[in-house]
C-alpha cells in the first residue's frame, strides 16, 4: 500500500499500526491515530454521501462534531449497528466497516441524483406544498421520502453492549480541553479544588496542540509546545480528573450536566468484548468553566458544496495533526486571516497552493506578509462565482467583487483544483451556554453571539474563544483572569506568561456571496446536512415567513442531526440583509439538548429488562410459580392471575377456578393490597373526615368498608377498614392506590390537619393475606386454627378476631370481596407461605381451588361489586356508582363533600353504573365497547362504555357492567353495542347479577 | 433538575421530591357554606406564576414531609424553603 497523500513523522499517528477497514465493501488502511474521515482522505476518497433532497454527491468537509456530510453507517451486524455516526468523530480500529448512508444503489452512482435535475421543482416548503395533498398520495410519498431521506439504519435486533451510569460530584467542571480549559483545570485543582475536565477528543489540547507556527509563541516557543509541557503537568494534579473521548450532551439547571463517556467504539471488536461500552456521567457541578470552543464557518456561494470544499481549519488539522493532504493542489478562500495560518501548514508540507481567495481589500497583519513571501498567488477583493467538478471539484471560477460588494464586476478567471478551504470566520459554541438558560448578546464588530456576562446563570463562566476570544493572546490573558475571579484565586502561575501573536481581526462578511448568475440559477448551499440553500431563505421570507424559528422549520435550515452548527448564523445573517433587521434583534434559534446525538443504550444505562423497573413478589410468589399459574403485573406487583392446568386455556382455567370457589373453597393471595396502619387518640376523627361513611362508631373488633373521595367528589380508592382497639384501625386500600393512598392521608394530616394525633404507617409488606371463600371456607379454617370459634355469632361477618397458627400471631378478618361466606388470614410475611400450605392441605378433601386475579374479578362482578381505576375513571361520584348508601349525609365534613351537590355533580345525565346482559346468553361484551341507542344516526350518539365485561359460570350467562348517560332510569331497556361486523343486542339490568339477597354470606 | 433543600434532611436531588402545587390554599372549614363558585375557587383556581411562586413539596422519596417553597418559575431559583404552618420568609 502506498499512501502518497500521507506525510511521514507525525507525532500524533502511529505509522508502525496499519489498520485495515473497510468502506463501501472496498478495503483500504490506515493507521493507528486516524478518524475514518482523515483515513478515506489518505485513500484520496472525499464522496461520502449523498445530499438529503437533491442527492448531490457530498464529501468530508470537517475534523469535527459539526460534520453535515460524513454521516455514516458503522458495521452491519443487525443487533450493533450504529447509525448516524460521523466520520470525523469515529476513531479509526481493526476491521472497521463503514457504509454511506444517504445513497442508492450506490454512492457514486445514485438513482436520487434525478432530484438535482428537477431542482427548481424542489422549492423551500416542498414536502409541506406537495406532499400534503392529495392525502390519498400519501402513502406513495412517505415510501419515496423514507427511501431517500438519507438517515441511517436502526439496528433490528436487541443491543447486546452494556451501558453505565455514573453520578459524579466536584467543586468544579472544566468542559473543553484546549488551551482555555487546561489552564482552568490546572488554576482550579492547584487552588484545592475537586476538578473534573473534559473532553471529546481523545486528546487533551484542542486546536492549539498542533499549532506549530512561528508568528504565534508563548514564552518564546511555539503554543503546542507550551501547551503540551502543561498537559504532561497537570496529569500529576492529584485532585483533577481527566476524561477524554467524553462529551458534555446537555447542560441543565442548578449545574446538573450530562455527559457522554466512550469506554470502547475506538477499540476493535475482539477488545469490546465484556467491556462496558459508555457511560452516562450525572454531573452535579458547584461551578462550571465552559471552555467549548468555537467552530469555523463556511462561506455561502454558487455551488458551495462539491466533494474537496472543506473548512480551511479541518485541511489544517488534517495535515498537523493526522499527516494527510486532502488535495495536491489547493485553494483558500476566506473573509479573514485564519486560511493564511493554513496555507502556511500546507507550505510546509509541500502542499502546492494554487491561490488565495480573499473577500477584503488587503490585510496586512504578520501571518499574510508571512505567506506573501512564499510568493503565494493572493486575489484580494475577489470572490468565488462557480465551482465545477461532478464527484470532486476540479474548477473554480472568482471574479472581482463590486465596491459594495453585493455584485461582481471585470473578468472570470478559471483555476484548476482539486481541493477547497473555505473559512467565513468562526462562531463560538454557546450551545451548553444557552441549555444552562445563559442569554446571548451580539458584538457586531465580527457578527458573533457571544455569552452575555450579566445574563449568565450563576456558578458559571465561558472562556477562550467560545467566549468570542480568537487571539491566543487574548485567550490566555482573558482565560487566566476570569478564572481567578471566579475561583478566588489571587496569583496564577500565568500571570506572567510572554505572548506573541499576529492576527489582524478585520474581516469583511458578505452572508451570501454574489455570482455573475442571477440567485435563482445559483445553489448556494446553507445547510449540507437538510440541503436547504440561500434561496430556499429567501422564498421562504417573500412567501411571508419572519420568525427566524418559523423560517427554520419551513426551509428545514438548522432541523439536521448536527442542529445547524455550520448553517444557523449564515441563515440568521441572510434573514437580517434581506429583511433590513438587526441581527442582534433577530435572535437566535433554541439549541436543545443533546449537543452531539446520545445512544438510546447511553440513556437508560443498566435500567433495562428485568432492571428497568422494580419487581415486587409476595411471600407466596414461588407457590403460585411452581403451580403454574400465569402472572399479570399491577402495578409493580407481580399477581398471579390464574392457574391453568392440562393445557387450558385461560377461558376454561378462570371458569373452573370460579365455579369451585362459589361451589366449595377457594383460595386467594391478596397480600398486594395496600395496608395501612393507623394510630392515634384521633384515629376515628380521622377516618370520619377521609371516608365518606361514619367511623366513630364502629365497635373494637367490626370491619366496614370506606370509599374515599377526592376533593373534586369522584371516587379516588376504597377498602376496607378494621377497629383493632381503641385508638388502631388498618385499612386496606387497592394494589394500585397503596402509595398514592398513603401520600394523600400525609398530606391531609401534616397540612389540613395538623391538630389531629395521628400516625400512618405502610405495613404492606409486613403483613400477607389469604383469602379463603366459599361454603367450605369455615372447614378449612376451623382446621387451620382449631382454637377459634367460628360460629357466627361470635365471629359475624365483618368482624375480626386475633389469633394464633403455629405459635405465630396473626390477624382474622371475616369479610369477603365475592359474595360468599370468606375470611383473610393476615400474617406477619416470613410465615405466610407456610400457613399458605397449611391452607392447601386442610383443604384437600374440598377440592381447595388457588384462584388468580381474573377470577377474583368475575366473582366480585357476579356480585356487582366495582372495582376502582376499572369501573371507575376518576369522573365517577358515588351517586353515579348507585352508592348513595354509603355517603353520610349528616357528617358535617369529608373530604369531596361539598362538591357532591356541585351543580355538575347533580346533573342527571351522569354517565351512571348499570349491569348489562346481552340478548344471546353467550355472546361476551369486549370491555372498552361502546353503547348506542341508535344503529344508523350520523354522528352516532354513544351513551356509555362497557367498563367489565365476563361469562359466568354460576349463572351460565354473559354479564356486563357499563357506565351510560342517565343509566339510573334505564332499567330495562333494551340498546345495541356496535361492533366491527355485528350489533350485539343489550338489556340494561340492576349491578348485582348473583345472590341479590346476599344469603351466601352466611352460608 | 434543581437541588430542594428540604428543611429536614438538608440538600437533596429534585428526583426525591413530588410537587404539590401551589401553597397557602386553606381547605375551607366550612365548605357546606359556600356557593358553588367559592368551593370552585378553592377546588379549581390555581394562579400558575411565571416568576416567584409560593409551592408546596413533599420529600416523597425521603422523610415524607410536607413543606413550603419559594421558587421562581422563571430560572428554578429558589429563595426559601420554610415549614408547613410556618410564615413565608419572604412576603407573599
Ligand atoms: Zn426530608
């Protein structure tokens, strides 16, 4: 392999570790070092893609973040791939393979490319204008966009790599480690305080580490000679910790700040293997120093954006810093200096430069003498009019700028090249500025938006040039000063640091550069990344658009996954020029978290599938698995739902479960329900002002069910609730409602009710429950607990006895959510397993049935009993329940009292509860179906809902509950539920289907 | 993500916290008295503030207090955190 374009001795690639890889199935090398962009460049290889609407072929035309084009595919694997991933960022390893993105069938030759022949047909708004009519079409169009939008590829399978969390601490945050934020780090953690630094790179030292030119020194030697002399010296600070490969993604409030760490992408795949791939960094900070930088900005004109136009800086860093020429013979073209420090960088590598295309009349700063005298050809006051070249450029044309610079005078001339450096001066990165709710003002000397000092939130600073400082004088003399006013700090070891440098700060800024072609033949590309160019800007302002957030969305200026890093002030510029406004007025877009695109696997760390959320099991959970039952999840609980068994169904397991219970015993876990200890001289006050019913006088020792209210008077939980002595109730709540239940009884007593001595405890998980109902539930229990008298006088139903089974105390409620004669066993957890079988086998010779949440739920419906969150939806009173009974209408206060006579709440055409039978014994309500009167109204008026909906195996018939408008007086009444390819015929009926005398209870 | 200085444990991630709304609402101790539109006003109306507003938090993930903040919806800041039943330290 020879690599021509490869320059020999630099110290930031290893020439002794070829790497191979591979990109669009072709093989190449390169070395340990590169990015895959400054590896393709090597190859000679600049088409990387294809452009997003007018499939123009693209190139690399950054070293960074910012990149629009270089936007690749990385491995083909289904469950790694990685999408979206920029060629500038990803270092490159062994067995790379990458794939352009945006092109089809390939890249050199795209069937797309048609689009940039039907340009004039694909104006700013194009999508919105044509796509939008007939909607019929839609589906035409949407295959054609997803086909050509040029994004990548998700992965189809699972991610298989780990992913970390880490929450981090220090009393300081550097953000950036160029020159501004070594020197920050180094003041900072000298001065005893806790540093963390960071950095996307996998290098310390930004731009400044490879700047090796003789006009700009410190202390008489080079900067990066300096600069590396500090890195090697702060890696001793024994309170600073440096990340490198690590970016900041989002900077919120009260400096929370998230950061992404690459642990492994730059290793190849042998040496991923049981490493965690990245890490989320939580970083509460108790002050940040920005220190991001500030990025290049192109120039707009006619055909801007052919493969070999690059940022003048990306060239420079590619021949400092990777040894790589990206073209034999290049040209600049600039408004200011920078390119001069380039062509300089070039020089000495024996780069052939054609010429300098300089915007201004002349500069006469060190660094333009400098490059003068290598007798550089430079036109001043020119411009470029046209590029040429399909797949790479191979021509320019410049011509002589008017005094006003807003036309072109004199004659063409045509230079041949193969390579373009552009630079229209540089925007400081105030992205993390503005998420932290950092305000921008504008200096127009050099048209920058630049952090403003009094409308920065506090424990904050940003230096160095994305604090709008671009000299290396005025970066380290800034840097070292605001640092030590932020951090107290009296003397610095910079305090006397010797600086030289050359840069003339003039630069002459024309937003959109003219060509000797009227705008409408020209393309000049604003944004690379959503192919919207200067005249998309320009339509969008004549069609009458003038918020610049307005016109971003329109011409889709800025809305790439690069969130216009290169575009935004280019646009903001042409807004302001055409519409005569103020750029400082105009404002600038919203930058949003994240900076750069964070992996989904980034976000939720290690919180995935069995850790995604906590599990709760009862202490009989390992019984109900070995019994095979199915689970269903309330909540975070884990219920066992039912247990089939012989291969039934779910059908015929709930039927079998439910006809058992009814016809001898049952047994049910019920530990899920929320339990609440209560105590205190006031606790039957308390219970008085919570429930709607009366408390004070339930005896020591009687249970009674509560429905609680919100203040609103829509029924919010219910339970029930047992006296266990003078001054200590437990009530129970619904699995779902326990911690909500108990953070409203809180708020209640700490903030109404602070008078009252009460005290509520969770005891959830301390006690389990069983349930065991049905005839034969008295034989079982007189088994498990010979000692206790179960007749009914002295143990009635709803009352409750202490007892004990096995030596272990435990508590007896009789009371029962299915109609039939049952009772709860409340033990304390540890043992319920044990009494749990104790249960099972006194219940043997009964056919004792374990029955799952499906069946509990049929039973109570059988019964008419509701079930909160299911037949309620937080719009139901308890009058719209047909429970008026267990309202108190002489208490003097409960909590949604007063809004039950609300005049909505009395309104009689409440959708109301009512049972529902359908016509055909067996035909099944579905739940969530609605009711009508009549089939062919238009619009149809829908009455209600069907809110539970079974077959019951103890009627043998189909039952429903509904809520319906003015249900109450409909008994009787016959209506249609409309299905997909039937109307099924339905009566309505009273709530309570099975035992309306309520005789089994004391069966 | 701001930092709630909660006046029984001291400093702790917003994560611990749940949002009561809008502070020094007293639940009438009458409500039976009241018109329609006096119960509406405590039940529904909320003033919502863009700037310093009076909150009440509860360290739900913590000592499942109930107190009071001062907060500017603005920028997060906020100016005080004081007690249930306790005065605002700063004027309403
Ligand atoms: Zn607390």
């Amino acid at each position: 392999m020879t690599q021509e374009l490869r320059i020999n001795n630099n110290k930031f690639i290893d020439q002794t570790t070829r790497l191979s890889f591979k990109f669009n199935g072709e093989k190449l090398y390169g070395y340990k070092g590169d990015t895959l962009a400054s590896a393709l460049l090597a190859n000679n290889i600049h088409l990387v893609g294809r452009s997003f609407k007018y499939h123009r072929p693209r190139g690399i035309m950054t070293c960074g973040s910012e990149e629009p084009n270089a936007i690749v595919q990385i491995g083909n694997d289904p469950s790694l791939t990685d999408p979206n991933v920029r060629a500038t960022e990803i270092e490159l390893y062994e067995g790379l393979e990458a794939f352009s993105q945006n092109c089809w069938p390939n890249v050199k030759f795209d069937i797309g490319g048609i689009n940039n022949l039907l340009s004039p047909l694909l104006p700013a708004g194009f999508y919105y204008k044509t796509f939008m009519w007939p909607a019929s079409f839609w589906e035409k169009y949407e295959f054609f966009i997803r086909h050509s939008a040029g994004l990548g590829k998700s992965p189809t399978k699972p991610d298989p790599d780990i992913y970390d969390h880490k929450h981090y601490h220090c009393d300081v945050l550097v953000v950036g480690g160029g020159i501004s934020g070594i020197m920050a780090a180094k003041l900072s953690a000298e001065n005893n305080k806790d540093t963390l630094l960071l950095d996307d790179k996998n290098t310390l030292g930004g731009t400044t580490i490879y700047q090796n030119n003789d006009c700009f020194k410190i202390d008489d030697n080079h900067t990066n000679y300096w600069l590396e002399k500090e890195i090697k010296n702060i890696k001793n600070i024994k309170n600073l910790t440096i990340k490198t490969r690590t970016s900041l993604a989002a900077y919120h409030g009260y400096n929370y700040l998230l950061a992404k760490e690459n642990i492994t992408d730059h290793l190849s795949p042998d040496e991923r293997k049981d490493k965690i791939r990245q890490r989320l960094w939580k970083i509460r900070a108790k002050k940040v120093i920005i220190a991001t930088g500030s990025i290049e900005r192109p120039l707009i004109f006619n055909n801007n954006d052919r493969p070999g136009i690059m940022l003048s800086s990306a060239i420079k860093k590619f021949i400092d810093f990777y040894g790589v020429k990206t073209g034999r013979e290049i040209s600049l073209f600039t408004n200011n200096d920078s390119v001069y420090e380039t062509a300089i960088s070039l020089k000495k590598s024996g780069v052939n430069i054609i010429s300098i295309i300089d915007i201004r009349d002349k500069s006469s700063s060190k660094i333009v003498e400098e490059v003068e005298k290598h007798n550089i050809k430079i036109y001043w006051n020119h411009t470029i009019v046209n590029t040429e070249g399909y797949r790479r450029i191979s021509f320019i044309e410049i011509m002589k700028l008017s005094d006003d610079g807003s036309g072109v005078i004199g004659k063409k001339i045509k230079l041949k090249t193969d390579c373009l450096g552009i630079s229209g001066g540089w925007t400081p990165m105030v992205h993390l500025f503005t998420q932290s709710g950092g305000k921008l003002k504008f200096r127009s000397d050099d048209n920058v938006f630049l952090p403003d000092k009094n409308k920065t939130p506090s424990d904050q600073i940003s230096i160095g040039s994305c604090n709008g400082d671009f000299d290396i004088k005025d970066i380290i003399l800034n840097s070292n000063k605001d640092v030590k006013t932020f951090l107290g700090i009296e003397n610095s070891s910079f305090d006397n640091l010797k600086v030289e440098s050359s840069k003339e700060k003039m630069k002459r800024n024309i937003w959109l550069l003219p060509s000797d072609k009227p705008i409408g033949k020209t393309k000049p590309f604003l944004d690379f990344q959503n192919d919207s160019t200067a005249k998309d800007v320009k339509l969008a302002l004549r069609e009458g658009f003038k918020s610049i957030e307005h016109v971003k969305r329109y011409t889709t200026t800025g809305m790439g996954t690069d969130q216009g890093k290169l575009s935004n002030m280019h646009a903001l510029g042409i807004i302001a020029e055409t519409t005569g406004t103020n750029m400082g007025e105009l404002g600038t877009t919203t930058f949003r978290p994240p900076y750069t695109p964070l992996t989904f696997g980034a976000i939720v760390g290690r919180n995935v599938g069995e850790f995604f959320d906590h599990t709760r099991k009862t202490a009989m959970h390992n019984w109900h698995v070995q019994n095979k039952a199915k689970f269903e999840n309330v909540g975070q609980w884990k219920r066992a739902w039912y247990y089939p068994k012989n291969g039934e169904t779910m059908f015929e397991a709930v039927q079998r479960e439910s006809k058992a219970a009814r016809e001898s015993v049952g047994i049910l876990d019920a530990s899920t329900l929320g339990k609440i200890d209560i105590q205190g001289t006031d606790a039957s006050e308390f219970l008085n002002r919570v429930y709607t019913n009366a408390w004070s006088k339930l005896a020591i020792g009687k249970c009674r069910y509560g429905l609680m209210l919100n203040e609103d008077g829509m029924v919010y939980d219910d339970g029930v609730t047992t006296r266990l002595g003078e001054n200590h109730y437990i009530m129970t709540t619904t699995t779902g409602g326990a911690a909500n239940v108990l953070t409203k009884l809180e708020d209640y007593l700490q903030t109404e009710w602070p008078e009252l001595d009460v005290y509520l405890t969770t005891v959830t998980d301390h006690f389990s429950t069983i349930s065991i109902c049905g005839p034969n539930s008295k034989k079982i229990l007189s088994k498990v607990i010979p000692d206790l008298d179960l007749s009914d006088e002295k143990f009635p139903h709803m009352s409750f006895k202490n007892s004990i089974i096995n030596r272990i105390k435990c508590r007896v409620m009789r009371i029962s959510f299915t109609g039939e004669h049952s009772y709860e066993i409340n033990i304390q957890s540890n043992y319920a397993k044990n009494v749990w079988e104790l249960c099972m086998d006194a219940g043997k010779n009964y056919n004792i049935t374990p029955y799952g949440t499906e069946t509990m739920h049929l039973l109570r419906a059988e019964k008419g009993f509701i079930i909160t969150g299911q037949d309620t939806d937080g719009t139901m009173t308890p009058s719209d329940l047909q429970m008026d009974w267990i309202i108190g209408k002489k208490k003097f206060d409960f909590i949604g009292k007063r809004s039950l006579y609300r005049s909505d709440t009395i309104r009689d055409d409440r959708k109301q509860l009512v049972g529902l039978l359908t016509d055909d014994p067996n035909e099944i309500l579905e739940e969530g179906a609605q009711i009508v009167e009549k089939l062919n109204q238009k619009p149809v008026e829908m009455l209600g809902h069907v809110t539970s909906s079974y077959f019951s195996p103890n009627l043998n018939k189909s039952i429903a509950l509904a809520v319906m408008k003015s249900g109450k007086k409909l008994k009787g009444k016959k209506f249609f539920v409309p299905m997909e390819n039937k109307n099924i015929n339905v009566t309505v009926t009273d709530t309570v289907f099975f035992d309306k005398e309520n005789k089994r209870l004391n069966a | 993500m701001f930092i709630i200085n909660c006046p029984y444990c001291g400093e702790r991630d917003q994560t611990e916290f749940s949002s009561g709304g809008e502070a020094h609402i007293v639940r009438p101790k009458q409500p039976t008295e009241l018109s329609d539109d006096e119960w509406a006003e405590f039940l529904f109306m909320r003033k919502n503030i863009k700037g310093i507003q009076f909150e009440r938090w509860n360290h739900s993930h913590g000592c499942r207090k109930w107190f009071n903040v001062v907060r500017d919806t603005s920028n997060d800041k906020i100016h005080a955190v004081y007690k249930m039943g306790e005065k605002p330290p700063i004027n309403k």
